[in-house]
C-alpha cells in the first residue's frame, strides 16, 4: 500500500480537494451547527473551535495520521463538509474514513455517497489498500444505516471506547470494506449515483 498524501479527487456532484487554513471561513459557513457535532469526539461549533478542529487535522496531517479534505459541492462551488483519510498503517494495507460531517442542507443527496467513492476507490485502485475501515457512535443509528447502505460490513463494538466532547465514554461500532469485496461496492454505489463518479 502507498501512503495517502493530498490529492484532489473530482466527482460529477463533488469535488475532494485538500483541507487548507483558507476553507475556514467556507466551513464556519455551513458548519457551526450543533446537531452535526452531537456525535463526534471534537466539537466545531463556534469560529474558534472550528480554527482548532481545522488546525488540528492539519497538525495530524504534518505527523503522517491523517489527510483531510474540503468537500466541495461542484453545482455552487461550496464547501459543504469535511472527510479524512485517517489511522493509516501502510504496513498492514489499511486505512479509515472518517471525520466526516455534511451541512444537513447537503445530507441525503449525493454529496456524501460521491465522496465516499472517490475516497474508496482511490484507496482501493491506487493506494492498493486491502481493508478500508469506518467507526461510529453505537448510539448514532443515521451513521450506522449510512454505513450499511454503503456496503460496509458491521463487524463489532468496541465498549467504553472513546470520550465524547461531552466526557462520556461511547461505544464504537466498527465497519469495514474489504479490496475483494470493492467491485460489487463500487457497482451499487455507481448504480445510485447514475454512472461511475468521474
């Protein structure tokens, strides 16, 4: 497996670019909304705690841990979300998304379900990973169903095992995507976006 490094990926609906200290003020003006952070570790709903959670992605993308991106909605050219390549061991062929959140405006349209497959398919066919990896809140069903209707296997919980912004220790549920299961994921997910993502 290749390490992942900033890239722009570019979709029919989306455009993944590199998340930068200039997206700021585009995220505040989608995300500073509570609901989208009820279920996240971190917390960005005020400018300050959005400039933290944004300095801290590119902090963990300095060390190596992680590569975060802009989403960026082609129709308007708008940020609408953010999404990361997260926990990379290169060694043992394996990544996670996560950090993801979309402004609800853009949820349930094709904003996430193009992202997810410009994520995947290039940690699949170009990065050469053999395990793509998710991780939600036990408690976060919408997450949970997402996940699922993605074509990620739940493969199990892990208890008391992260502290929320809140100080409460969730429960994690733990998907993943396996490179031999990639083609037929990638053939459903095109097939509900109309055609292969650009």
């Amino acid at each position: 497996m290749l390490a992942p490094r900033p890239v722009v990926l570019e979709g029919a609906h989306v455009r993944l670019e590199p998340l930068a200290p200039g997206h700021l003020d585009a995220l505040c003006a989608v995300g500073l909304d509570e609901e989208l952070w009820r279920w996240t570790i971190s917390r960005a709903t005020t400018r300050s705690g959005m400039q933290a959670w944004l300095h801290a992605a590119l902090a963990a993308q300095a060390a190596g841990t992680q590569v975060p991106f802009a989403i960026v909605e082609r129709s308007e050219d708008r940020v609408v979300g953010s999404t990361s390549y997260l926990n990379i061991a290169v060694a043992d062929g394996r990544l996670e998304i996560g950090s993801t959140w979309v402004a609800r405006a853009w949820q349930r349209t094709a904003v996430n379900t193009e992202a997810k497959v410009l994520l995947l398919r290039h940690a699949f066919q170009v990065l050469a990973c053999e395990r793509v990896e998710f991780k939600t809140d036990a408690l976060n069903a919408q997450s949970r169903a997402a996940l699922r209707r993605l074509g990620a296997v739940e493969e199990g919980v892990l208890r008391r095992h992260m502290r929320t912004s809140t100080g409460r220790l969730r429960d994690t549920v733990y998907f993943s995507i396996l490179k031999a299961e990639w083609p037929a994921v990638r053939a459903t997910l095109e097939a509900k976006l109309g055609g292969p993502a650009a």
